[in-house]
C-alpha cells in the first residue's frame, strides 16, 4: 500500500512546477529537475503523478494562472472596453508565461482530458463572466441586440487570445481593432 502523500513535499512539487511554467520552461522540465527543485525524491513523484502533464494540471489548477484574468473596468463605451479587455488579454497571453501556459494546456490536454476540460474551464471563467456583464450592460443600454449569446461572444475572444499565445504573438492594435468593429457590426442592436 503506497504511503500517504506529505502535503509539504507535494506543495513543493507544485510550487515547483508553476515557477518552471512561470519561467517559460515547460519543455525543458523534467521530474529529476522538478524532484531537485522541490527537494524531494523523484520516485515520490513518480508514485504521485504520471506525467509532468499530471502535475502541471494539478499545479495551475490549485494555483494562479500567469496572464488568464486580465482586469479591465468597464465603462459606458461598449468598443472601448472590449478593446482594452482584448488588447490586455493579448499583451497578457504574449509574455513568456503566457505563452508556456498556452502551450502547457494543450499538452495537458493531449494527455488528460478531463483535466485539460477542467483547466480551460477554470481560465475560460472569468472571462465569460466579464462578456456575459459586459454584454448585458450593453443590451440594457439598448446597444447590443437582446438575442446575443454572450458564452459565444466570450468563446470567440478566448479563441483569438488563444492562438495569439499560442504562437507567441500579441495581437497588433489593427487586428484588435478590426476584431472589435467587426464583432461589434455582428452584434450591435
């Protein structure tokens, strides 16, 4: 029977883990370096988890997500907002961590389903809420039509910011801003 898991060791595992994330080194970690960093026996991680994927699922689902929940206030003006919560979420998704983040997921994903769902939803959150009240407060000021679907609304941005940090790119203000006129021109009452 396997022993219990040490709370402390399995901390350090993770805190180890999201420093290499953070550091923009996903690729390069490896469980002797993640058992060296954390201080612990790399057979203790191996009794723990299956795969570095494992504990990148577990760290980033425990701990903050580099870069995933841009903080934009909202305003009167419906483009100026969506603006600066894309431009924010780009420049965000562009940093190393973003882009090691974006890139983790999909390899936690390719190997665990479940926890890829899990952590897409965790970072995907946020953002829907932040569409869904910005949506609603444009609907109330008759600018938005009441038929809009905010979670595909919300969809529509994580994609782009997705593919943005994907290939390591922020989006430039002139696709940001075409983005913005064109989904307004969809939307708009």
């Amino acid at each position: 029977m396997p022993r219990p898991r040490s709370e402390a060791a399995r901390q350090s595992v993770l805190e180890a883990m999201r420093a290499a994330v953070v550091a923009g080194t996903y690729e390069a970690v490896t469980i002797e370096g993640l058992a060296e960093t954390a201080g612990v026996a790399k057979q203790t991680i191996y009794r723990w988890w299956p795969s570095k994927a494992a504990i990148l699922g577990e760290a980033l689902l425990e701990g903050d997500l580099p870069g995933a929940d841009p903080a934009v206030a909202m305003s009167d003006d419906i483009r100026a907002d969506l603006h600066a919560w894309f431009s924010a979420m780009s420049a965000g998704l562009a940093k190393p961590e973003g882009v090691a983040l974006a890139r983790a997921l999909i390899a936690v994903t390719a190997t665990d389903h479940e926890l890829g769902l899990a952590l897409n939803e965790r970072l995907a959150a946020p953002i829907r809420e932040w569409v869904a009240e910005r949506i609603a407060r444009g609907q109330s000021a008759g600018e938005i039509r009441a038929d809009v679907d905010a979670d595909a609304i919300a969809d529509q941005l994580i994609a782009m910011a997705s593919y943005a940090a994907l290939i390591g790119q922020p989006l430039s203000a002139e696709r940001v801003e075409e983005t913005v006129t064109r989904l307004l021109r969809g939307i708009a009452r």
